[in-house]
C-alpha cells in the first residue's frame, strides 16, 4: 500500500467529468488481489450489486464471484467499466450480466430487478452500492435539483431497488448496503450527501427489525476515503491529490481492502448479525 509523504501528494492531481470511469484513473484503484484464493463462502448465490462496475462495487462483485457466486452488476453508462468487471468475474468461472440504466428512476429499478431474476431465478444477495455527490460549500449552493438528485439515487433507489428485490429472495438471504463514514460525522462540504448516508443508517436497521421472521438480514458497510471514480469526478484536482490524506492512516483505502467486510456480511460468518455497520475507515472512531 502507499506512504504517505507530506511533501507530495499522495496521487497527481486529476479531474474527470461525472460519473467518473476507473479505466481512466491515475493509478489505477486496486480490486483484487489474486494471491489470496477463495473459500467457497458463496456457492452458487446469486448477488445483484448497484453501481457494481467500479469502485467499492467492482471490488465487491469481483470477490463475491471468487467465492462462487453468480453477479448481477447495475451501473449507469460507464461500459468500458463494465465489461472489464465483466471479464474479471468470468476469469472466477462465473456468470456476470449487465444492466445499464439510473438508478434514480422507480421505473429502472423495478426493471433491473426483474431482468435480474428472470437471468438467475432468484436474488440470495442484495447490495445498494451506488451513490452521487457534489461539493458545496454552503447549504444555499445546493439547489433543488441536486438535493433531489442525491436522495433519489443515494437512497430512494434503495427503497425501490429492495421492496422489488424482497419477494424473489428466499429464507437466508441477505441485503447489504453501502453508507458512510460522513453519516456519523458528517461533512461541511457534502450536506446532502452525509444526510442521505444517515438515512441509509436508519434504513438498515429499521429494515432489519421488518425482515427477521422473513429470515433476512440487513446489515450496512460505512466506508471511510477510499480510492475510486466517484472521488476524481466530484472533487477539486489539489483535493483528489491529498484524498485520504487527514484519515488516522493518512491514505486513502483501496476497494480490496473495503470488499471483505461486504462478504463477511453477506456469508455465513455473519448469520447472528443483522441491523448493524461494519467500519472500514481507515481508524476513525465514530459513534454508532
């Protein structure tokens, strides 16, 4: 992994425009590593993952698939992206099928999910992954449209995605989705953002309480920095150079080190765990 150094940034500089594509970023985020083989943890599961075609999403599917498991990947339009993380999964002797479209519209999300199981017949696991956010430096630059934007894609979509998604998993699945350190914090220069990060919070555990005799669990990863396009399309370039930088590590993390808390809760490992948040954030403490 890299040292940090005070006197050079931890990346150069880059900017990209929204939604931002891995192939194009500077290093490259790390979402495997092949060294480490897998256990068999997910034979034969079928998991449908939002925003599955880079970042955290990428790192997810493509662990998932070295476990056993079949991917249903929903991104937006990034599909060189894609059919990288495609070809990643398949190299696992996987199945990986794509659906492109935003998740910000009901209607999309009712479909992804019935192309999904009409594809694999069931879904055994579901991760709301996907998220949007802008920069602003005061809360009366955040204009309506993209206060909308944000809780349509970062946590309406989570709503529709899983009220569709409920009735073709069975008895044993699991939901996991993908909040944020910026919800037990917060953030001055991303308030919608972090507001949506807390809803999810108060989703998941809510939703884990309705789920139980349906025998389904809900659990949430909240990340802290970590390296991918979302970051290289939002923020400034001197701000993407030093991205990390203020974590107790003093980096940002890779999507490989953020995956494995994803498949603890996805696995058998974690059948007593429901309604809680696992932390890969680089040592920050937070409350909750």
């Amino acid at each position: 992994m890299q040292k940090s150094n005070p006197k050079k940034p931890l990346r150069p500089p880059q900017k990209q425009e929204k939604p931002g594509e891995e192939n194009r970023m500077i290093p490259r985020p790390v979402f495997d590593n092949p060294v480490v083989k897998g256990c068999g943890k997910l034979v034969n599961k079928i998991a449908f993952i939002t925003g599955g075609d880079s970042g955290i999403g990428k790192a997810v599917a493509v662990l998932f698939a070295k476990e056993g498991a079949d991917i249903a990947i929903v991104y937006l339009n990034e599909d060189k992206d894609a059919e990288e993380t495609k070809n990643s999964i398949e190299k696992y002797g996987r199945k990986c099928f794509l659906i492109a479209g935003d998740i910000s519209k009901e209607s999309f999300c009712i479909k992804a999910i019935a192309k999904a199981v009409k594809q694999f017949g069931r879904i055994d696991i579901l991760v709301n992954n996907a998220a949007v956010h802008w920069e602003s430096k005061s809360l009366e630059e955040i204009s309506t449209k993209q206060l909308l934007k944000t809780f349509e894609t970062n946590i309406f979509s989570f709503f529709w995605i899983t009220k569709a998604a409920i009735p073709n998993m069975p008895k044993g699945s699991a939901i996991i989705n993908t909040t944020s350190v910026t919800a037990y914090r917060g953030s001055s220069n991303l308030i919608d953002y972090a507001s949506t990060k807390s809803a999810i919070v108060g989703f998941t555990r809510s939703l884990a309480q309705n789920l139980i005799e349906k025998g389904i669990r809900v659990n949430a990863v909240a990340p802290g920095p970590i390296w991918t396009p979302l970051i290289v399309s939002t923020m400034a370039p001197d701000k993407v150079a030093k991205h990390g930088s203020d974590a107790p590590m003093k980096r940002a993390g890779e999507p490989v080190e953020v995956a494995p808390s994803f498949l603890f809760l996805a696995c058998d490992d974690s059948t007593y765990i429901t309604g809680q948040v696992l932390h890969p954030n680089g040592g920050e403490i937070v409350n909750g």
